[in-house]
C-alpha cells in the first residue's frame, strides 16, 4: 500500500487499468475483426506497462477491468433497450469478449500477477453491479488512478462514478486512448475541469517520487507549503488546505 498524510486524512492510492482486453485492443480481437479504429488502443500499449510497474513498485494495488459478455447473449443491450444509438451497431454483428475466451482476457503484455486483482464487468462503469468499491474500501484506497480504454467510454464511465462515489481521481493522459480523437481530448478536459487531475506519465512519476520522498520522512504534506501552492496553480485546483477549516453547513 501506498499511504501519504494530508492534515488528518491519509491518502490511499489504487490503480484502475480499463478493459486492455485482447477483444477490444489485440490484432485479430473482436474489434479488429470488425475494422474498428484500434491502432490507438495498441499505441499506449507500452506507456500503460510502464504505469502498471511504477505503481507495482511504490506497493500501489493494481486493479483490471474486463468487460465480458455470455455467449448465450443474455445480457445484450438489444435484450434491455428500444432506443440505441446506430453507432454501436457493429459493435452488435458478433460477440465481442465472451466470458472465457481469449477474446475477454487481458493482453499478455498486461498480463495480471497474482497480486493484482481482476474486475469482471458486464457495462461501461468499473462500478456497476461489481465487487470494486468493497474492495477498495476494505483497504482502505480513496484515490484512484485511471488508465486503458475506451478514453470517452469506459473510463469516463469509471472516472465519473469513482467521483461520485466520493474517490479523488487521477487520469493518466498518455495511457488511455480512444478511437475518436475528439472524445478523447473532450474527456481531458472533462477530467480537468470537473472531476480531478489530468497529467501525463512523466508527470506522475515526479509525482509520486515527490510523495514517496515525504512518506520516508515520515513528514506531513501539510507541512511543504511551496510545493503545495506550485501543485494547486498547476492543476487549477481549489485550496484543500481550507477544506479542513471549511464551517459545517446546516439546515435553518
């Protein structure tokens, strides 16, 4: 575990990696086969890895999603739904990661260590009808690093409901793609300016080398206030630091 002090609150990280599953990423995976725009999938292929062994290497928990399917199409969306979007039609001419197939495990270059643990998902949202937030809660993780695919779908999807559920979030930009360039940098921005911290991966392994430092002095980050106020500025964030003095509001 990865564990820093704030004030009184201990901030707790986990890694999220989206679906990298060889269905939606490899060559010759569901979404290949059906001439889907996957080349930018397999480009963070790389910067993803990296992130997964800084993480693993700072005792930060790694957490993967696979999205899955049944092979009886029970749980389709045409099972549920009268009103889709013609987009998604092809995504509905074959089954795409059914549970059990190579097609829904994830690539064997993020190939899962039995330390890590694994999500199995039915829709967008890391959240929905799954077993993550007991996890995270049981040891204790309140913020989340995101990663994977796809940028504008699932792992805005996970960002938004991680945000709501009360998880402060860090999306790493160049380890997650999407097939519309657009719907990437519009999540971005989204993720910037409502939801957290946006930052490329260089970036956060200054980060945490930063943090790492801190905790083996066992200091406080309260404590650094220059480093504080240069990260507030870079980020556009509100000062947390009034947070703790912030007066509690009540009914009249």
């Amino acid at each position: 575990m990865f564990e820093i002090k704030v004030g009184e609150t201990i901030v707790s990280l986990g890694l999220v990696v989206v679906d990298m599953q060889n269905g939606f990423v490899a060559k010759d995976g569901s979404y290949d086969k059906l001439g889907l725009n996957t080349p930018p999938y397999r480009e963070i292929v790389p910067r993803v890895k990296q992130l997964i062994d800084l993480c693993r290497s700072f005792g930060i928990p790694v957490f993967f999603t696979e999205a899955v399917r049944e092979a009886s199409g029970i749980d389709l969306l045409t099972k549920i739904h009268t009103l889709l979007p013609k987009s998604r039609e092809d995504r509905l001419k074959l089954p795409i990661c059914v549970r059990g197939t190579w097609d829904a495990q994830t690539i064997d270059e993020l190939k899962p260590s039995d330390d890590d643990h694994i999500i199995i998902k039915r829709r967008d949202s890391a959240f929905q009808d799954t077993e993550l937030r007991v996890w995270l809660q049981s040891i204790g993780i309140n913020t989340l690093v995101f990663c994977g695919v796809d940028t504008s779908i699932c792992v805005e999807t996970s960002v938004r409901d991680a945000f709501n559920l009360g998880y402060d979030i860090i999306l790493i930009s160049d380890a997650t793609a999407s097939g519309t360039k657009s719907h990437y940098e519009t999540t971005l921005e989204r993720v910037r300016d409502y939801y957290g911290l946006q930052m490329s991966y260089d970036r956060f392994t200054v980060m945490m080398n930063s943090l790492d430092r801190l905790r083996k002095e066992q200091t406080n980050l309260m404590d650094h206030k220059q480093q504080i106020d240069k990260f507030i500025e870079e980020f556009g964030l509100l000062d947390f630091r009034d947070f703790i003095h912030a007066p509690v509001q009540t009914l009249q």
